[in-house]
C-alpha cells in the first residue's frame, strides 16, 4: 500500500500515469522492498494511496488483493505551491510552471 520514501512523489507519478491513459486497472503493479518492509496489518491509508500487486524481496515473491487502484490526479489535494513547483502539473492546470 506505501510505495515512495514520503512527500507523496510516487502516488503523484502514479496520478499522472493514470491521468495520461498510460495505467489502468489491469496494469500490475510490483514493488521491491527489504523484508523487514512487509507487515501482514491494516496500515492507515489515504485517498491517494494506492495497492500494489507484488511485493518482491529478495527472497520472495507476495502476490497481493491490489488493493485500491488510482483514480487519477487528486487536484483537491494539491495546493498552488505544489502544482507550480511540477511543471507536468502547471501544463495540465492550465498554468506556466515557475
């Protein structure tokens, strides 16, 4: 379910993917993580947030329900600041990035 290293980066990339078409819902999704990684518990989750279906190790191979997939880019979520500091962001809200 937390794929990243914080500041919401990776669910951002992944919004865009969506939003640009280029991921749907039968796009697998995979991650690798050290063991000490994977916990088998209810984590908190946001709206953002997003499942995968593999958890690679390197020992191991998790196969996962996937959870809840993106739905695309959160606008609602994102303040100003934000959306002009990623110029991907700034050209999709109709704005020059700085």
């Amino acid at each position: 379910m937390r794929v990243g290293k914080g500041g919401g980066y990776s669910d951002l990339e992944f919004a865009l993917l969506v939003a640009a078409g280029v991921v749907g819902d039968a796009t697998t999704i995979a991650t690798t993580v050290h063991p000490l990684q994977v916990v088998d518990e209810e984590l908190p989750e946001t709206e953002h947030d997003f499942g995968v279906d593999l958890i690679v190790t390197p020992d191991d191979l998790i196969r996962t329900d996937g959870g809840n997939r993106p739905r695309g880019i959160l606008w609602d979520h994102l303040d100003d600041a934000r959306i002009d500091a990623i110029p991907v962001l700034a050209a999709q809200a109709g704005r020059s990035a700085t």
